[in-house]
C-alpha cells in the first residue's frame, strides 16, 4: 500500500510555530515534492512522518494506521538522505542488505532481494566495494536500493541530490522518477530546487512559513500561482506594482503609477489583494518603437533595453521601463532575435497578452 495521510500537523518550539497545522494526502504510487526555500518547514514535516521529531499536534496516517506513537524501524518508511548515511566499514552488498538481517530474512531472500535491488539503480558488480571507492551519485543510489530492498509503504527523501554537481543531479532526478513509476512506490520529496520538483513530482506542495501556499500539479503550479510568493518562487516572473485596478465582466483593469493600464483575465480566485500584477518572460515580445503597431488586446510598455544575454536555446533581453522600479526580463527565441537585432540603450516596446497577466 502506501497511502499517508497528515491531517493538521503543528511543530511548535515555545513561541515558534515551524509547521502550522499542516494538512496533505499522499495517495498510493504517488510522488509529491515539498518545495520551499530554507526555514519554511518542509524537512521539519518530513522528519515528523519519518518519526525523528515528534509533532506538537496533529495526525500522521500511514494506511489508516495512526503511527504518531509509533518508532521509526516500525513505521515501515525508508529514509533516503543528503548525505547517504551509508556504513563506511560494510561492502555495498553489506550496505544494502543490514536492513533485511536486522528484519531475520533468511539468506537466500536476502541475496535475492539484494541483487535485485542493485539491479534496478545500475549497480550490479559494486557488491564487494566499498563507499569511498564509489562517486556521490553512485553512494546516492546505494542510499536508494538500501530503502527499495525494504519494499516500504513509502520512501522519504529529504534532499537527496543537494550535494551533487548540477549534471549529475539532472541525470539522478530522472533515474529517481523511472525508478518511482516502475516500482510503484509512494514517495514525498523534500527540495528547494524548483526545477527538480517539476521534473520530479506528481503534485507539489509549494511551503512557506510553516504552511502549504499551494498544492498542485506541475502544470499547475506553474501556470496558475495562487498568490505571488508562489509565482515568485516557481520558474521566472516579471512582478509589476499596481496603483489601482477595477474589476470588469471577464478582466481586471490595472493602473499603474505611470499612467499606463494592464489588463488581465479573470480566473479561479483571482483576488486584487496585493496590488501586483505578474507575466513570464516566455511570454513577452520586445519589439522597436518604430515598427510598432498597437493591438487592443496586448499590453505594452515602453522601455529601453538593458543588456541583452545568449543563453544557448534563448536570448535574455532586460528591459528598463519607467512603469516598474525593477528590470523586465524577455525571453526570446532565436528566430525572433540575434545578436544584432538589438542593442544597450535601443527604445523598444514590451508587449504581451492578457490571457498570460496574473494579477495579486
């Protein structure tokens, strides 16, 4: 099985609440990432679920078992770390395997079991190696098939690939995810970086200050914020303050301290509450004032550009515009720009759609 669910978990230290009352349901075979930046309690609740830090209140359902109460080695949960934990002195297959003895499974199991496991993280022939003979992504897939072999109702991965250079945890975040969806596991998945929940996760549940801000698909987190901490955190975003703003039949109308308006679709729950308006930088056109024609349903802003970088696959244009104290930043195709298309200083126009302005 595997299905856990937290229902109004609260980790208080004296005045301090670290995790308020936190509800989330993880269901079977499901990979949901905590994503947040540092202090918003998304270890504190893992190690919670894990039985390394005891709540101050609330519920912890594994299966409809309350396991609160319950120790750790009983809770049927494996533990995949950031810094491996693995024994210096045991082989691989030692590694792997101490769980399982400690558990009195007979010998044959555990080879089986053992082999099978290393099997499934490409580390067949490493039995007889020891830890520090291995590379961190190699040890970090030790740490894995040392929980696989346990066939746990669900694993807890509490940054896993934080210690390792940026390819290599490209390459493991993806091997993680095969792994999840070929062996069916629940997991719950806690990092702070952005991209790797996306490519990672089922659902994310993005934190801040001890609670979830928002809870949703990838899709969804990214192309529906709820509020700005969430588009802030998730993916690029230009963040415009708004003077005023009217609601009207299907949009909102913003004003800014410049004078210009910006429109922006109603959607679910569309609240003006923090006068911001936010567009990605996917989503924008620069263009040159003096090729510019004025569409009714785009909005614009004048500017100049600020610099403008290659980045491979795009080029980043940053736009200076008296409408926002900050730089806006364009992302553009290469058919649309080139190096010489624009330059420090040209006076150009920011344009984009309402259907992709959010407002806050």
């Amino acid at each position: 099985m595997g299905r856990l669910v937290i229902t109004d978990l609260c980790k208080q230290y004296k005045d301090n609440k670290v995790v308020k009352q936190l509800s989330l349901t993880i269901e079977q075979g499901e990979l949901v990432s905590l994503l947040g930046p540092s202090g918003c309690g998304k270890t504190t609740t893992l190690r919670m679920v894990a039985g390394l830090l005891e709540p101050t209140s609330g519920s912890i359902k594994l299966d409809e078992k309350e396991i609160v109460n319950t120790p750790t080695h009983k809770r049927d949960i494996g533990l995949v770390f950031q810094n491996y934990a693995l024994f210096p002195h045991l082989t691989i297959y030692e590694n792997v395997a101490y769980g399982l003895k400690r558990k009195k499974v007979n010998k044959d199991e555990v080879r089986k079991r053992v082999e099978d496991a290393l099997k499934s993280v490409q580390l067949t022939g490493f039995e007889d190696r020891f830890p520090t003979q291995l590379s961190g992504g190699q040890q970090q897939r030790v740490a894995l098939a040392r929980s696989l072999v346990l066939n746990p109702a669900i694993i807890l991965f509490d940054e896993p690939l934080s210690n390792l250079d940026a390819k290599l945890r490209q390459f493991l975040r993806v091997e993680i995810r095969q792994l999840q969806k070929k062996h069916g596991f629940t997991a719950l998945f806690v990092t702070h970086d952005q991209e790797e929940a996306m490519v990672l996760s089922d659902r994310i549940a993005v934190m801040y200050n001890g609670d979830i801000s928002q809870l949703g698909t990838p899709t969804e987190i990214y192309n529906e914020p709820s509020n700005s901490f969430v588009a802030n955190f998730i993916g690029e975003t230009n963040m415009i303050a708004v003077e005023d703003a009217q609601e009207e039949s299907n949009h909102f109308t913003a004003k800014l301290k410049t004078g210009e308006t910006i429109k922006a679709i109603k959607r679910k729950d569309s609240a003006y509450k923090e006068h911001l308006i936010m567009f990605r930088p996917e989503h924008a056109q620069v263009i040159k004032q003096s090729v510019f024609e004025n569409k009714d349903e785009q909005n614009v802003l004048k500017g100049q550009v600020e610099y403008m970088h290659f980045k491979g696959s795009t080029f980043t244009l940053g736009v200076k515009s008296d409408a926002h104290d900050k730089t806006i930043i364009c992302s553009l195709q290469p058919d649309d720009c080139s190096s010489s298309t624009f330059n420090e200083g040209d006076d150009v126009f920011v344009i984009w759609n309402k259907e992709n302005t959010y407002i806050y």
